[in-house]
C-alpha cells in the first residue's frame, strides 16, 4: 500500500525560533551553536499557519523552537494566530522560563506542556543543558500542575551521562501524576556521525530492562500515528517510548514542520524543506491555490518505514 496516499498531515510543529536559552548535549554540539538568519515576523508565521490549517483542517498544533518561551514572540504570534477552531494547542519547553509565563499560556488556550527533564542532579543537568538550573525548570513544573496544566516530561537518556536516571525521573514524575516519555537518541545534526552516537545511544531495550528491575510494567496498543509506545506503570501510572531508533513508527506519521524561516520539513530524514515565503506576496485565495502542490512534495519526503538521520539540527526544525 502506498502510505502517501493514505495518509496527510494533522499534525503541526511550529518553531517560533531558533533561539534557546540552553544548550543541551543532545540538540547542539558544543561551540556550535548557531544562529538562523531570516527568521520571519510572528505575525507571519501566524497567516501561514492559518493557510496550513485552512487547507490541512489540523488537528494539533504544538509551539515550539529554540526555546518558545523566550522573548514575547510566542505572545505576538498567538494574537495575529486567532482562534484555529478545532486545533489542540500544546508547546514544547525546557522549563527554564515556564514559571513565568502561565498566565499567558493560558491566555493562549495552551493546556498541554512538555518539559525536557534530563537529570535530577543539578550539575548533571547544568552539565547537560550547558548552563541550565534544575532548580528553576522544577519550579516551573510544580507551578503549572498547581494551576491544571497537563504536563508531559521528555527524558533523552544518554549512555554515561544519564542512564542511571531513568528510573528516577519515572519516579518522579508517577509521584506528580505526570506521564514520562523517553526518547531515544536521533541521529540529527552532529549526532549523525556513527561514532559519537554509538558511544551514547541507550535504546528501548536497555531503558525497559533497567525499569523492570524496580517497577512492574506492562506495554499498551499504540495509537495510529502516535510517536509514543505507552506503558502502564501497574497501579501508579503511566509512561511512554519514543523509539525511532528501535521501534520506528514512520509509517504512519503526520507530522509537519514550519520553521521560523517559513519553510515546510515534511520529514527529519530529509533535509529538503519548501519555502513558504513567496505565499506571503499573495492573496489569501492565490496562496491556498498554491499551497497543495508544496504540501504533496514535502509529504513525499516522508520515509516508509524509518528514521534515517540527517544532518538537520533540531533546534532550527523544532522539536
């Protein structure tokens, strides 16, 4: 069966920026750290979101970057973005801010979070972040469930650098209510090189052979389209794999990215985008007229069956 023709995206991941305040082992290499130019006007980035979901009918919509948080360009783009009848909103933070900004994510009818939480120890997270404080992202946590957000955690657990915390951070987040999802490291941007990611990769299987030694679990269906494997944590909760290394689950994926120059990255594994740019010199009627044949080509980047790296950097697709 030809999936692209079955499938479309529903899904959108919209990168506010490139920008972050951290600079985490997994998303960056060290010292190369760099910025994107030409990075669009909140306002823009709104009308073409608004034009995806006029032709897509979306049914999610999660901001993320860089860091979302950072900045007022989040707020900018939630007003010029309007309502999106039917569209869950959700965004993706390392938490370094989120205190802070509640009120206006809940101005913004975001009700759905999810927190990079790496470590538990402050100077391994400060040591994997490049500079962030655990202190402040577990305020920003504690903050959001008081006022009834739903909160995710994402945990990348990396051989010698955190592995021995994937219990912990299950822990941690059960005891709040809270749904732990670790994700397997990508081959993306300096981690393509074979062996810098073979000497940190920690998979599915290690991670649930280390869980089953304190905790009994038991794995649920996945959903169609989902990038989690859930698990039940028997009588205290739940937790979720993201295994594209391990499980892949490319098959039936609908996920489409904007980044904050106005191109479209129908996959990760590829590393041709489609700029939406020319669209903003039009009228709405042109623009939507255009718009299809750029979503077809971006669709048929999308692999069959699995991830394959690239040399994309997350930090400038989203996450």
């Amino acid at each position: 069966m030809n999936h692209r023709v079955t499938r479309n995206f529903q899904s959108l991941r919209l990168s506010l920026g490139s920008a972050c305040d951290l600079a985490c082992s997994y998303c960056v290499a060290p010292k190369e750290v760099r910025p994107q130019a030409g990075e669009l006007k909140p306002k823009d980035l709104a009308r073409l979101a608004n034009l995806l979901h006029r032709v897509l009918g979306l049914k999610k919509i999660r901001f993320t970057g860089g860091e979302p948080l950072l900045g007022n360009r989040l707020e900018r783009l939630i007003e010029a973005l309007g309502p999106l009848d039917g569209v869950e909103r959700s965004l993706t933070t390392n938490g370094q801010l989120l205190k802070g900004k509640l009120k206006i994510l809940h101005r913004a009818g975001i009700q759905r979070l999810n927190v990079s939480l790496d470590s538990l120890n402050p100077r391994a997270f400060t040591r994997l972040t490049q500079g962030g404080e655990l202190k402040k992202t577990l305020q920003g946590i504690d903050a959001a469930l008081d006022q009834g957000f739903k909160l995710k955690l994402n945990m990348i657990p990396q051989k010698g650098i955190n592995q021995n915390e994937v219990g912990a951070l299950l822990n941690y987040a059960l005891g709040r209510g809270m749904e732990l999802r670790y994700i397997e490291l990508m081959r993306m941007g300096h981690l393509r090189k074979e062996a810098i990611f073979s000497k940190l990769f920690y998979g599915q299987a290690e991670i649930l052979r280390a869980l089953k030694k304190d905790f009994l679990i038991r794995p649920l269906n996945r959903e169609w389209a989902a990038t989690a494997t859930r698990y039940e944590v028997v009588q205290r909760g739940f937790f979720g794999m993201i295994a594209n290394e391990s499980a892949p689950f490319c098959r039936d994926c609908d996920r489409l990215r904007l980044s904050p120059r106005g191109e479209l990255v129908g996959c990760l594994s590829s590393e041709k985008s489609f700029s939406l740019v020319p669209l903003l010199g039009l009228s709405d009627l042109a623009a939507l007229a255009a718009l299809p044949e750029l979503l077809k080509q971006a669709l048929a980047e999308k692999r069959e069956q699995r991830f394959t790296g690239s040399g994309l950097w997350m930090k400038e697709v989203g996450g």
